[in-house]
C-alpha cells in the first residue's frame, strides 16, 4: 500500500494534498443550510503553503452566495459558498489520505460522514474494508454491492411492475428493488447476498401491468356478480328461493 492509501497520523501538521509534514494552514469551513454541498457538514482542509498557491484566494473567503426574501432568510434556491464546485474538485484530486481527513476525520454535522476509523475509511474507498467491519459501520460492503449488481439483473424472482400512472419499478418478493427495466437502482439492496433463491434467468423477464391486474380482478368479481345474480334469479322463477 502506498502512503496515498495510509491513513495520516501527525493530523494538523500534514498537508492533505502533497503529503508533506511541514508549515500547514488548516482551513475550517463551516456548515451552511440548504442549497449548499455543505449542508450540515463542517470540516477542515490543511494545505502547506506550496499546494495552497495551487488555489485561488477567493475559495477560502467562503462568500455565501444565495437569494434572500423581504425578511432576510435565503428563498427555495438556498444559501451555498461561491467556490464550492471548486472546492470539491480540488478535494477529488487529493490523495485518498488527504480526502480522508476532509470527509470524515474532521467533519461533524448532520450530514457528515460516518467518523469511521481512518484506515478503515480509506479502505472502504479502496473496496478492501472486509464485509464484517462494513456492517459494524452500518454500511453496505463492495461484497453486497457486487452481488446486487451481478444478481438482480439476471434473477428469475425479479418482475417489473407498471404502476397505474404509468411509471415503472421492479423488485423480487424479497424487497431487492431496481430501475423500472429490471436493472440495478440508485439505491443498493443487501438481501441480494445471502439470497438463497437466486437462480438464473431464462427468457424475458416478467412484466406486472397493475391496471391490467386491476381489470383482471374487476371482471372476474363483476362475472362472479352476473353469476350469482343468474343464480337467483333461476331460484325466484321456480320458486325455489328461501328465506335465509
């Protein structure tokens, strides 16, 4: 593993983007409300002064930006910092140590991320944080991610519903949910797993009309009507009809 992958140790005096243990500038920002990518996430950035001449001064006066109505609060399009974007592009170019510190060693607030131990964050990003400490952290593990993504395609238990407002979904009867093609969704599921009843797919996968059940079911309860109406009536003409 090399020291990109290692989690930093003398925190405050590393530089999150080179590395280097030198004269660091530890950038706090703040968390701001809705609109903003730091909603309820405040944390801090330490850059040395080589990589801090990388950025633009104006990121680090943290103007907030946004629309205020006639009694001084920001309107629907929320309050956000004029150089987040580029903030956040900075950040994804760091090193996985440095992006370590930013997301999770230093942030707090609502939403932060899940202040994991360090290494275990970064091998988390890695794909290589073993599935029993992923659900310590009450989080879905690469092995459950995977198995979702090469499961519930294929499976013969997922249907595609049509709903009757003409949207769409698919799921199996074991709460695995996916996109309204049968695909993977945005959200994983975990029950793909540990499924014991997953098998293979052959053919076209099944299509749920729920309108069309909908009409199934009424013309099968609207026949059973004229049915047991005929039915009675044939008793009445013969008088074979009792009181119950």
């Amino acid at each position: 593993m090399n020291n990109e992958n290692i989690a930093i140790t003398n925190i405050g005096v590393t530089c999150c983007n080179c590395l280097k243990e030198t004269e660091i500038h530890n950038i706090n920002i703040r968390a701001l409300g809705w609109g903003s990518s730091f909603d309820n996430f405040s944390t801090q950035i330490d850059l040395c002064d080589d990589c801090l001449k990388l950025t633009n001064p104006e990121w680090w006066k943290f103007k907030i930006c946004g629309n205020h109505d006639k009694y001084g609060s920001y309107d629907e399009s929320g309050e956000w910092y004029e150089y987040e974007k580029e903030i956040y592009q900075f950040v994804k170019q760091m090193p996985l140590a440095g992006q370590e510190l930013f997301y999770n060693h230093y942030s707090y607030g609502a939403c932060a991320h899940y202040n994991m131990n360090s290494q275990d964050w970064i091998d988390y990003e890695l794909d290589i944080l073993p599935h029993e400490k992923c659900k310590k952290y009450g989080m879905y593990s690469p092995q459950e991610i995977k198995a979702y993504n090469d499961r519930f395609p294929n499976c013969k238990c997922v249907k595609i519903k049509v709903y009757s407002d003409g949207s769409k979904g698919s799921s199996c009867l074991w709460s695995a949910f996916g996109d309204g093609e049968g695909k993977c969704g945005v959200n994983i599921s975990s029950k793909c797993f540990m499924c014991e009843y997953f098998e293979e797919r052959e053919g076209e996968i099944i299509v749920v009309d729920e309108l069309e059940q909908f009409y199934k079911r009424e013309t099968e309860r609207l026949n059973y009507m004229i049915q047991y109406a005929q039915n009675r009536l044939e008793m009445i003409k013969n008088k074979t009809l009792t009181e119950d």
